[in-house]
C-alpha cells in the first residue's frame, strides 16, 4: 500500500521519539521527521512553508490566522508546555524586587508575539497590576545580533514596541543595566554563566508556578502541531491520522519514563518527580486534546487580543481542525 509522504519538522522530545524512530506510524502516513531547533522550525515554517507538518508556536500560529487565506491548521497536540515564571530576568541593580516594580521599565524580548513573552506579560497584567501598556518593550537578537519578527505585526499605538540597536544584543544590554528587564523563553547568557548582574524576578520559581496553577489551574501551553493549509485541503483525513499518533507516543513515552529499572535521563529522583508532579498537576498534566485543556487556550486568546497580537478575539475551536478534536466511540 502506498502511503502519503510527509515531512515533520520538530523539536527533540521524548513524547514525539516514537515518531521519529518510525516505532509509531500515522495510519496512511510515511513521516519524515526533521529534528530541528524550535527557531529554525517556526522561521522556516512562517517564512517559506517548507514542509507539510511542524511544530509551531501558538501565538505565531494564531497571528497566522489572520492572514488571508490562512496557511496553517493546527491539531490539538502540545509539544511544549511550560510555565514562565522563571522567565523574567532583571537587572541586580535595577531596584526591582517585585513584579509591581516593572511598571514604566524598558523591558527587552526576543520577539514580541513570543508565546511565552504572551504568556507572562498577561500574568503581570491580570495578577501583578502590571499592563502590557506600562513597560517599553525591546526587541531583537538575545545572544546573537540581528533577529526580527518572523511575522510583521500591527499593534494598538498604546504599546510601545522599538528594536534595539544594530550590533547589540538583548543579553549584553541586560547585564549592562541598559535593560531593566528581559522576558525570555532561553536563559541568558549571563544568567547562566552566574553574573551576578543578572537575577531572576521571581525568586523561588517552583513556588510561584505551584501557586500559580493552584489557584487557575493552568499549565501553560506553548506549540501546537500545525498541517499546511494545502496538505489538509487535499488530504482532510491527515488531521485525525497524525493526533492519533502523537498521542500514542506521548503515551508511550509516559511509560517509558515512569521506569524504575534504569533511570531514562539524568536525574537522581526522577520517579519522584514525576510523582510529585501528578500529585500537583494531575495525572494527565500533559493532556493533549480541546476539552481538557480549553480553560488554558481560553486564558491565552484572551491575553493574546489584550495585548493587540490579534484583532479579534479567537475561540479555541477556531484553532483546530474539527477531525482532530473528536472520535468515534464504541
């Protein structure tokens, strides 16, 4: 039987090695998986569409929405998840000591629409009493010289947006004191390498995000899996085929990982944690799927027009192929 070739550009993840080893195929589906950095995967993807079938940040992927046509479908499959209180980094000698304190600071990011830049900046706005309108933000390369915006935006006047400087970096402008700030899904440079310039906002991290998600309930999403509109057009019956799939691996990797025999990563109380993460987060925390997980997407569209990223207000059934949010049941 011949089967539909595709090719899959994603990150490197235990819940999608299934799928790259071939150990799990899609039903129909001959799947070419290009292990890719996420940057490369989402440029590639946005600016030239070169592959069938990508992992994609959910903020660019709802900017994509508002094109016409638009070029991508998303399943309900959520390759990263994350909580990004431990993804703001300050200034030591800022005099910043509370999220309050970011009112009317210059506040640097990769991208704007970064999914996770979304994500914290509508925490600060709705939990902190901090508008995304109260910080200048500053954009571009946080390492190296020279990002941009994969996709143009066109922002409320409210908010401030500017590039920095040709030839500088957002990471040297934090240790420097010339940002206050920086809102970041990568740790810095600096951070890591102990300046002690550089200090995270929230100091006990695993505090703040365990408070965070008992009182909302929220485990922040960050990529969705999106189909190229034309794949998807030819080939409807895709959308089912490949969440089925990457259920399954996520599935198996879960087994694999609860394994004490041998410990799969390098972590002494890898059991443990796990345990302790059921414990807070319940069993499923990494549900794929709209039901169980639309409080979440609700919560990120609502921030994502907040902050002029998109004109109008999404639903989260928007955002799917309906073949992908449903099955058959016996």
């Amino acid at each position: 039987m011949t089967r539909l070739r595709l090719t899959l550009a994603c990150g490197d993840y235990d819940r999608t090695r299934a799928l790259e080893e071939g150990t799990i195929r899609p039903d129909g589906i001959e799947l070419t998986y290009l292990r890719l950095p996420v940057e490369e995967t989402f440029f590639r993807m946005l600016r030239y569409k070169e592959f069938e079938v990508a992992e994609m940040s959910l903020s660019s992927y709802v900017v994509s929405l508002q094109r016409d046509p638009a070029p991508f479908i998303a399943i309900p499959v959520y390759t990263s998840r994350s909580f990004r209180h431990s993804s703001v980094y300050v200034n030591a000698n800022a005099g910043i000591t509370q999220p309050a304190d970011l009112r009317g600071r210059t506040v640097g990011t990769p991208e704007f629409q970064l999914t996770a830049s979304v994500w914290i900046r509508g925490i600060l706005a709705e939990r902190h009493g901090v508008p995304v309108e109260s910080m200048t933000h500053l954009t571009g390369g946080q390492e190296q010289q020279g990002r941009v915006e994969k996709q143009a935006l066109d922002l409320p006047p409210g908010i401030k947006v500017e590039r920095i400087e040709a030839g500088r970096t957002l990471a040297e402008m934090l240790a420097s004191g010339e940002l206050d700030a920086l809102i970041t899904p990568r740790i810095p440079g600096p951070f890591a390498e102990r300046d002690p310039r550089v200090r995270r906002l929230f100091d006990d991290v695993i505090g703040a995000e365990q408070a965070y998600f008992t009182e909302t309930g929220i485990f922040p999403i960050m990529h969705v899996v999106v189909i190229r509109r034309d794949v998807y057009e030819r080939w409807p019956w895709v959308a089912a085929s490949l969440y089925k799939a990457f259920v399954l691996a996520k599935e198996e990797a879960r087994q694999q990982l609860y394994d004490s025999s041998a410990l799969r990563f390098m972590l002494p109380w890898l059991n443990q944690h796990i345990e302790e993460a059921e414990r807070t987060l319940g069993a499923d925390y990494w549900s794929y799927g709209l039901s169980p997980n639309r409080h979440t997407l609700e919560t990120f569209l609502r921030y994502h027009h907040a902050q002029g990223l998109s004109k109008r207000l999404f639903s989260p059934e928007e955002l799917f192929a309906p073949e992908s949010c449903e099955s058959a049941v016996i």
